[in-house]
C-alpha cells in the first residue's frame, strides 16, 4: 500500500498577462490569475490510480503563498487524503536549491514515503529540475518523464518519454517520479468530491516548523540573482493579405524579398 | 584562463548541433573543455567534431553504465570535474535531460543553477545568463551567487561558430552507481527521425494546426515542410485530435523553437501556442479567419484555406529550387 506524496504548484494562468513585479524582478503574482497546474492535475491522477489499485494514502504538498490554498483544495477535491501547505513570507524569492530543500524536509515530515510524484516541468519557469534535484536530495532514484508507471512490490517501472525517444526504467521505491503530459487525463471534481475536501486535514507550516533558519531562505540567500529584467517590445503585425488565388505565389515573394528561399 | 566545462549531447557518435552552439558560447566565457560521457568507444567518433568547433579539451569519460543508469553517471562525472579544475562555469543543454542533470550537479556541487539561456555573457569575474521568460515576453539577466554557474542552455539559442580547438584528450572515470539510488534502463525506443531535420535544430519549421483537419490532410504540411527542407511542428489541438504525435508540439507545453522561419498553417496562434515560437526570427501565417491572434506577430499572413495557400506556395517553392 504505497505511501504518496505529490507535488503541486500554483502557477499564473497562461491566459493571463504574466510579469515580474519591478521592485525585485520576482513574479508579480498579483498581477495574474493563478491556477493548479495542469500537469500537477495529472499527477495527482496517476497517484489516486495507484491508490485505487493498490491502497495507501495520497499527501499534497505546497510550497507557495497563502492563496495556493485554491490548488490545493482543488487537489483534495479530486481525491487527495490530506495536504501539507508550506507558506513563509521569508520563501519570497526562493531559488531552486532552496525550493528543493524546502520540499525535501516537508517530504521528511510525511511518515514511512514510497512515492513522490510530481509534473515533469511547471509552466511557469520551465525549469523541468526540481524532481531531478529532489531525487538528488533525497537520495531517491528517479524515473522522470513518465507517460506509464507501473508499481509492483517494492519495484517501480516507468516509460519515460521525452525527445529522445522512449526509455523502460526500473528502480526500487522509494522513488521520485514525474509525469508528462501523455499519461493520463485528469479526472474533474465531483460535487461530493469538493464537499468533502473542505474537511481533509491541511497542515500549514513555516520553514521554521521543518527546521530551516529563514535567513537562510528567500531572495537575499539565493543561489542566483537577476540583474536586469526588461519587458521585450511586442512583435509587431506585419503585412497581412487576402488571399485571391495567389496566396501562395505572395507569399514565395515575400521569402524571396527576405532571402529565405 | 578558467576552463569552461560543455556536456557533449551525441547520439551514437553524432554529434548534436546544440553541443557546437555550447562550445560557440563558452569560447566566450574562457577556455572551452567538451566532456564527453558516453559508451566505451563514443570519444573517437566525436573528437574531430568538437576540436572543429574550438574544444581545446576533451575529457573523455566512458563506460557501459551510461547507457544502462538514468542521468546519474553524467552528474557523478561532471561533479567530479567541477571539483577537480574549478570550472568558470559548467554548460548544458536545455534538453530534458540536460535539465535534470544540470539540476542535480547544482544541488551536489551547491551551486546557482541559471536556466533556458539563450546566450551566456562575461561581466568582469560573473558569468551572466541571458533568459528569455514567459515565451520570450521578458528578457532577464542572471548569476549565480554561489559555487560554480550551471547554465542550460537553449537549443537554438546561440549561434554555432566553427573554430580550431586543440581537443586534448583527458581520461576520466566514470564512478560506479549506486544501485539503491540509481535508475536503470532497461530498453529504448529512439524515434525514428526520418529525413526531416530535427525540430528544435530546425531553422526551418512549417506547423499545422486544428485547420488541417485530419491527420491524412497533414501532408499538405509535410510536403511544403520538404519543399523548404523543414522540420514539421504541430500545434496542441492538432496533436490531442491526433492528426500528428506528440513529440512535434511546438508551444508551452511542447517543444520552444527559434528558427529563421516558422510557417502556420491553420493555427488561431493561442497564447500558449505562441510561448513556443514567437522568438522565430521571421513568422508566415496562413488562416482563413482575418481576426486570428496569428496574425498579430505574422511578418506575413494571408487570409485564406490553407489548402489552397499551402499547395501553391510548395509549387512555388519547388519550381524557384528548379
Ligand atoms: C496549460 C496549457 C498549455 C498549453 N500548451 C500548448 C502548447 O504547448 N502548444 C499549443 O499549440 N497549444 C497549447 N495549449 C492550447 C492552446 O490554448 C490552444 O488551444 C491551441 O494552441 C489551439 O490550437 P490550434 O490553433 O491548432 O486550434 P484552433 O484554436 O482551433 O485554431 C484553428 C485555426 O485554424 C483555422 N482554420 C480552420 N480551417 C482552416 C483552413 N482550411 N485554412 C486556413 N485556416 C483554417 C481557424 O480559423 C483557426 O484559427 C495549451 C493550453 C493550456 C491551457
Ligand atoms: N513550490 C512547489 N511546491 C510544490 N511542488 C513543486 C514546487 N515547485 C515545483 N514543484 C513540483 O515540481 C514539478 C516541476 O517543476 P519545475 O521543476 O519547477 O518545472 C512541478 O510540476 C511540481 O510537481
């Protein structure tokens, strides 16, 4: 009966304007809406396909501001057993490392982990590390990019899919496994589920509660810094014609004009 | 002057294009030095590769375990190389591979891990990281304030520049894995590439959308995407209808490609679609809906049935190559 822990984040709505707020170049939340991720609905599909196979618990982990609240509810709304929800002002600013560390000692929190399945890249900074880097932390093999888990015992099997192909992997739990976009489609809230997700159990911690000074967190200890953030100019519309028989033929000109044929 | 370390993406001994873009950007950072982690026998298929694109090392680490463990093996080697030549910065590759490796080597080594560059910059002792955020809508400088700058690097993002390279071979070990945290792989599936570039190496890339239709239609697609000696892409809604596989979804959630010319055909050019190739230097759209969002970063549209437009512009195309 796997013991499950996964991973999601709140990001901004990719139909909403994103930006860097101008004080600190960090991501001006405000500005956007923000959402569950959608490869994290994923993840917390596969980790309720293996509970209801096999049994086990499902445990939400967030480390994000206090309105992440809705991505979590909306994954114990799917399903989900209960959620840890790590919320510190001293976390603004974060870099990977320290987000990775984070995770990790909240992971260490949950008793007895088999699993720790998280989305193969967030649509916010694409970065596509953090699984990786957790593995690394945690001392966990990794099978990333899944598009088929497959639990056996103690044994873990996972295609992975990326650019490259498909690779068979096969590692022994505990494990760190994230999900690409292929592997399943999320199921949506019942009006029972949503119901009952007001009453599971969601722990809210600092990063004092795991055991991490907060100066050792948040943008001034960061592992990187920006150093300049501009908006780019928009692409500017360029010629646009009605097509009258000779789209085509216009079109062979304009890449002739521009030497690309 | 400080080394700077380049993980060689190859595959089978073929070099890949992103490797010499690496090197074209390391060479501006200090001394560039390929390391080479692959199957006994890898490094002298790719020495004259790398040498051509200025390599004045190649560190040389082989062994039957990279093929049979998950990512591991390449993050041990490089660890160990960082720790014994105190690189200036370690390059890798933007691939999904290259990510976690990249992601592991920060935390093992405790260094600043920057991402998705797409040009790498000398300012005084700093190593700066040029990113483009947000499908390109920012432009964002950044360092590392610790240990030594890991930087993946975007496929397409600098321009490769042949130059002489001494590659001077260095023998490393490759450490054996830890078989209780290690991932072993037990089969592959390459994709079959076919004769059309690879998209994200591509600097052609011709992409259809939900407006082709079908899946049989696409090779009104494919045929323009050979006249011009292209990459095909597809948009999401084209792949989830299944008129083509997944693996060419150019967009947020798909592949992010930069080429010298991206050609939509039948795509409304939806935010997230746009996130995955608005850095391309020249945009052609053809939709038959004149308020498609497309055409606001089109350098050239036409509105009219892509059925019509497409076929044209291939004979076109076709008959100028004579
Ligand atoms: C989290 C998230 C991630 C996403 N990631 C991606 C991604 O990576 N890539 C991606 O592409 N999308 C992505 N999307 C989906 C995106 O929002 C759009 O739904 C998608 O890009 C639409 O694809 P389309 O333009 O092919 O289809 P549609 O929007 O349906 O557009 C089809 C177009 O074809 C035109 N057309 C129809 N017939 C013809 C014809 N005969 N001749 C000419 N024109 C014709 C129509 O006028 C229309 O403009 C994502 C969405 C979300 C929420
Ligand atoms: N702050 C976070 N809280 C919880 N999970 C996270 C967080 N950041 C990243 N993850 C997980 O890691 C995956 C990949 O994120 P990334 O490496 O940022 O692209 C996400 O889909 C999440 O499952």
């Amino acid at each position: 009966m796997p013991n499950i822990v996964v991973l999601v984040k709140q990001v901004p709505d990719t139909y909403s304007e994103r930006k860097l707020s101008d004080s600190d170049h960090t991501l001006d939340r405000e500005s956007a809406d923000a959402v569950l991720d959608e490869i994290n609905e994923r993840a917390v599909e596969e980790a309720l396909l293996i509970k209801e196979a096999q049994g086990g618990e499902v445990t939400v982990l967030c480390v994000g501001p206090d309105r992440a609240t809705e991505a979590i509810r909306k994954a114990l709304s799917m399903g989900a057993d209960k959620a840890i929800h790590v919320s510190d002002e001293a976390l603004h600013g974060a870099c990977l490392l320290q987000t990775t560390k984070v995770l990790a000692a909240a992971i260490g929190r949950v008793d007895g982990v088999d699993l720790v399945i998280a989305g193969n890249e967030a649509t916010d900074g694409r970065g596509g590390a953090i699984p990786a880097m957790l593995a690394e932390v945690l001392g966990f093999p990794q099978l990333t990019h899944a598009r088929k888990v497959e639990i056996d015992g103690s044994a873990i099997k996972v295609t992975r899919e990326t650019d490259a192909g498909l690779q068979h992997l096969e590692a022994s739990l505990p494990a760190v496994v994230s999900v690409g976009e292929k592997i399943n489609e999320p199921r949506y809230p019942s009006f029972k589920g949503i119901m009952a997700a007001k009453k599971k159990p969601v722990e809210t911690l600092t990063v004092a509660d795991l055991g991490i000074d907060a100066g050792s967190v948040g943008l001034a200890a960061a592992s990187t810094a920006v150093l300049e953030a501009a908006p780019k100019p928009p692409r500017a519309a360029g010629t646009r014609v009605q097509d009258e028989g000779d789209g085509g033929a216009k079109i062979a000109e304009f890449l002739v004009g521009q030497k690309l044929i | 002057m400080s080394e700077v370390l380049v993980l060689v993406d190859q595959v089978d001994g073929e070099v890949k294009k992103v490797t010499f873009e690496l090197l074209t950007a390391a060479r501006g950072l200090g001394e560039p030095a390929a390391v080479v982690v692959a199957a006994p026998g890898t490094a002298g298929k790719v020495k004259d590769a790398l040498a051509g694109y200025g390599a004045a090392k190649v560190y040389v680490a082989e062994s039957a375990d990279v093929d049979t463990y998950l990512v591991t093996p390449k993050v041990d080697v490089l660890a160990a190389l960082v720790a014994a030549k105190s690189p200036a910065a370690v390059l890798i590759p933007a691939t999904a591979e290259g990510k976690e490796i990249a992601g592991r080597l920060a935390v093992r080594t405790d260094s600043g891990l920057l991402i998705e560059a797409v040009g790498v910059e000398k300012s005084g002792d700093d190593v700066v990281a040029v990113q483009g955020i947000f499908g390109g809508a920012f432009t964002v400088k950044s360092k590392s304030t610790q240990g030594t700058p890991i930087v993946t690097v975007r496929p397409g993002g600098v321009e490769a520049e042949a130059a002489d390279g001494a590659a001077a071979e260095e023998t490393v070990e490759v450490p054996a894995a830890d078989a209780a945290k290690a991932t072993r792989v037990t089969g592959t599936e390459p994709i079959i590439g076919g004769d059309r570039p690879e998209l994200t190496e591509a600097s052609v890339v011709v992409s259809g959308g939900r407006g082709v239709g079908s899946a049989e239609k696409f090779d009104v697609v494919e045929k323009l995407a050979d006249a011009l000696g292209a990459a095909v892409g597809a948009s999401r809604a084209a792949v989830d209808s299944g008129y083509y596989p997944a693996q060419f979804q150019v967009g947020q959630t798909g592949k992010t490609v930069s080429p010298q010319l991206y050609i939509a055909l039948g795509i409304s050019g939806a935010i997230q679609h746009r996130a995955g190739m608005q850095t391309s230097k020249t945009i052609v759209a053809v939709n038959k809906d004149a308020e498609a969002p497309i055409f606001e970063i089109a350098d050239f549209g036409v509105v009219g049935d892509l059925f019509a437009v497409a076929p044209q512009l291939t004979e076109e195309v076709t008959k100028r190559k004579g």
